[in-house]
C-alpha cells in the first residue's frame, strides 16, 4: 500500500527534505510546515525549503524555520507537497533531483507523477486535507501546531470554505475549533488583511479590468513596474484574481501577473463560478490545477498571453 511504502520511506531516510512549488501559497505554506511538525513527531527532522514567500503567513508556528537553501547536497528523501509539476518545484534540480528517493504528496489532479511514490488524491480541496487522512493512518496526533498549518491550507484553497469544499473539510474544522485554535484568526490573516501594496495593486488591476465575451470574462493584469511603484513584495498580488470573479455575470476571471527575472513571463491565474474547467485551459499552456481555480505560466506580452488564454477559454463558454 502506497502509504506503507512512504512511512517505510519516511522511517529509513536520516537526511529528509520537505519542498513545494514557487511562489507558495497558503496551501504549500501550510502543507510543508505541517508535514515538518509531523516528522518531528515520529523523531525525523526535516528540513523545510522555501526561497521566498509572502509576508502574510508569517503568522504560521514553525515559519522562522524555513531554509532558504541547504549545504546538504544529497538528501536520502525529498517529499514534494502541493506540486503538480516538477517544473515548478523549489529546488527541484538542486534537491529534489538528486534526492537518492522521491515522494510526492499532492491533490491536482493535473499532477505528473514525477516522484518514486506518488500520493495524490485529486478529489481533495487541499493537499492539507490530503495530510489530515495520511497522519491518522500513520497514528500521528494533530497538535495545535500542525493544526494551524493544515487549516491554512484548507482556507486558503478553497476560498475561505467557497469552493471545493465536501463534508470531511467541515468535520476537520470541526475538529480543529477543538483544539482552541481560532479558525476566524486564521481566516483574517490569510484572506481579509491587505498590505497596503496590496490595496494598491487592487487599484491598478480594477482600473485595467476589462469584461468580454458580452461580460462571461474578466481580464486584468500585473506588471512589474506596477509593483515596483508600490513597493510590492513576494505575495502582495494574491487575491487579485478573484476582483473579476466576484462580479455579476462573469464565469472565468484571468488575471496576469510578470514574474520577476522572466523575459515577457507571465502567471496565468484562471478562477470560474459555474461550468468553466480552467484546470483544463492551464493544460493547455503547460499548468494545471483545479476545475474552479488553476494556473500557468506563460512567455510573450500581455496582448499575446491575453489573445491565447481568451481564445481557450472562448471554446467551454455556453
């Protein structure tokens, strides 16, 4: 049995490596500090690689922890949480790559099976909600720590209980509230507290909203001037995607994000209300995710990454 085998994996390996995909969010965040609280648990002790996150989960137990890098150049076991893709894996070459053994954990069902076990329950809403039934089964209790970790995944990817929620979700929360642990705090810091870079960038990305397809798509975008101008750091776009969804009559939101250091590289962030799968239009452009909320990354200029994903999107639209 595949969770077998990573426990056996998990309990042989001394130099263990926990690692998500770039430019994190509170799933991956989440998903990666709540697996190291867990291997401590059963006497491992991981190290967790992250280079850069947004400032917003610096909240969360076990944060000041995290490595940027490592001097270990070859780990016994790389696990990979939240990563549908090696591609977009933080140190996949250096770490994870050269790793004697591979784990992956995760819950898109867009993942390419790149580990030596793979783990992925595609009908989940979170991988923190993926870890939940994978601690039960390995007898590991659920502290307020990892508590903490696992349900700022679960807020985060499903919208703050939005979207992709089914009933195991609520009874974890359930759970968790439990434990003290205050779920209304979680959700404030995650999900309603702006920077003020933040509010800013809401600004410059609602004055460029466009609505098309007779108002059925919502396209905005991100540049990195635009962030320099308002002193913006790593995660101070998050959330702009969901302005477009959250207006009447729109299906698919797209919102485009530069990233920094890419030559006319973009982030495609799809987020859809009702019948849209967007997990399928990021297929296309080499990304996955969701059905209701997935992403890509794309290279030319807004106009040309616009036209593409528009194009994609125009052939679900009923």
């Amino acid at each position: 049995m595949t969770l077998d085998n990573i426990l056996e994996e998990i309990k042989k390996a001394e130099k263990i490596v926990i690692l998500t995909h770039d430019l994190p969010d509170g799933d991956a965040m989440g998903s990666s500090l709540a697996l190291m609280f867990a291997l401590r648990g059963i006497g491992k002790n991981p190290d967790v690689i992250i280079p850069d996150y947004s400032h917003c989960f610096s909240f969360l137990p076990g944060v000041s922890e995290i490595k940027k890098e490592s001097e270990i150049e070859k780990y016994d076991l790389a696990i990979a949480v939240d990563c549908a893709d090696a591609k977009i894996l933080c140190g996949y070459k250096e770490y994870f790559e050269k790793s004697k053994n591979k784990i992956v954990i995760d819950h898109h069902g867009s993942n390419k099976m790149y580990g030596d076990i793979n783990f992925v329950n595609p009908v989940s809403p979170a991988c923190s909600e993926v870890l939940i039934g994978m601690f039960d089964y390995f007898g590991i209790e659920i502290t307020k720590d990892i508590g903490t970790c696992l349900i700022t995944g679960i807020i985060t990817d499903t919208g703050g209980f939005d979207y992709n929620v089914n009933p195991e979700t609520f009874d974890f929360a359930a759970m968790i509230l439990r434990k003290g642990i205050k779920i209304s705090d979680v959700y404030t810091k995650v999900l309603k507290t702006k920077s003020r870079a933040n509010f800013e960038l809401t600004k410059i990305a609602n004055n460029r909203m466009e609505f098309l397809e007779n108002g059925k798509i919502a396209f905005t975008y991100i540049t990195n001037k635009d962030e320099e101008s308002v002193g913006a750091k790593t995660g101070d776009h998050e959330g702009l995607v969901d302005i477009g969804r959250n207006v009447e009559g729109v299906e698919v939101s797209v919102f485009l994000h530069e990233i920094p250091g890419k030559i006319n590289g973009f982030k495609i962030s799809l987020r859809s209300q009702e019948y849209v799968n967007v997990s399928d239009v990021c297929i296309m452009f080499g990304g996955g995710g969701h059905i209701r909320a997935a992403g890509a990354f794309c290279l030319g200029t807004v106009e040309q990454i616009k036209e593409k994903v528009i194009n994609e999107i125009k052939k679900q639209l009923k």
